[in-house]
C-alpha cells in the first residue's frame, strides 16, 4: 500500500522527495494508531488515502505560510514578489485540490450532471435528456453542486493569508490572484 500512497500524494504535490516523506509520516501516524487497523478492510484503504490527502493540505498550508513568513521578513522587493507568486500557485493548487475532492465527494448523480454541464459543456435539457431526468431535476442538482463548491471556496478564502496578491472579483470580494483563475474556471 506504501507505493500507492506515495504515488497518490506525488500526484498532487508533483515532488517525490516531498511524496516520501507524507507517506512515511502517514504510515508512522498509521503505525501509533493501532484502532486503525482493526478496521474493516474495506474501510482501511479510504481512511489511508484521506489521511494522505488531509496531510499533503497541511503540508501545503504550512509551505504557503512559511513562504509567506520568508517574504515578509525579506529586505529585498524583488524576493518578496517571487515568494508571492509561489504562494499564489501553492494557494491556487490548494483551491483546486479542495475543488476536486468536494466534486469527487458528491452524490454520484450530481456530479455526473456537474461534469456534464462544465466539464462537456452540455445544457441543461441535453442533460435532462442524457439521464432521463426531468430539466427541473438537472437544475437542482447544478445549484446544489455549486453551492458545494461555493461553500468550500469561500470557507478557503476566509483561511487565506490576504497579503497574496489580489484581483477584485466583480461581486467586490476579494480572491488572491493565481486562485481567482481556478476559482472562475470551475465555476
């Protein structure tokens, strides 16, 4: 199981330095936790791959406020805007991840109809006709996955350091600027 833990948190880190060490500390959490593997087989692997998951976020919160420290402290202007970005990219990484984890952990109905209606672009009645559901139907459940979404954006953005870069969303809210890219993207 090690190596599917390590590849999985690889994926989302794109380092293999950095996806060895959440492994190991995963399966050292693992290992002084004994409950854990009392549990069902079955329940076993979700639980690793959550663990996984909900450590590569702390590791990456941590990086972005290290980075931010860093450049905060720096003399130098020129540093600090680097750092910036960097923090930025890692926010925006954080944005998409969470994005993708709450579409993944949907009901499954909705979000065939959320990857139908954003991701091949149909409307709603194609949708509608596709599952044999009524246009109604369809609507409900974009709104629902939407407000999913929204909810989890905006829970990340009021966690968010505001010393990132920033861009005015047109409702007056404020985004850092790599994440407001990924955020009016998915929605």
């Amino acid at each position: 199981m090690f190596p599917k833990v390590k590849a999985f948190a690889r994926q989302l880190l794109k380092s293999e330095n950095d996806a060895e060490d959440i492994a190991q500390d995963v399966f050292v959490k693992i290992l002084k936790n004994p409950f854990i593997l009392e549990m069902e087989p079955a329940r076993i692997s979700g639980y690793v791959y959550a663990l996984t998951r909900n450590h590569v976020l702390n590791y990456l919160k941590h990086k972005t406020v290290e980075q931010n420290y860093y450049a905060s402290s720096s003399s130098s202007g020129e540093s600090a805007t680097g750092d910036d970005e960097t923090s930025g990219q890692l926010y925006a990484k954080e944005v998409e991840i969470l994005t993708m984890l709450t579409i993944k952990n949907m009901p499954e109905q909705r979000r065939k109809i959320f990857i139908m209606s954003r991701t091949e672009g149909l409307s709603n009645a194609d949708i509608a006709a596709r599952t044999g559901l009524s246009v109604r139907t369809v609507e409900r459940h974009l709104y629902l996955a939407l407000s999913d979404l929204k909810k989890v954006i905006l829970i990340t953005v009021l966690v968010a350091d505001f010393a990132l870069p920033v861009k005015e969303y047109e409702k007056g809210s404020r985004i850092p600027g790599a994440a407001f890219d990924t955020v009016t993207e998915i929605l």
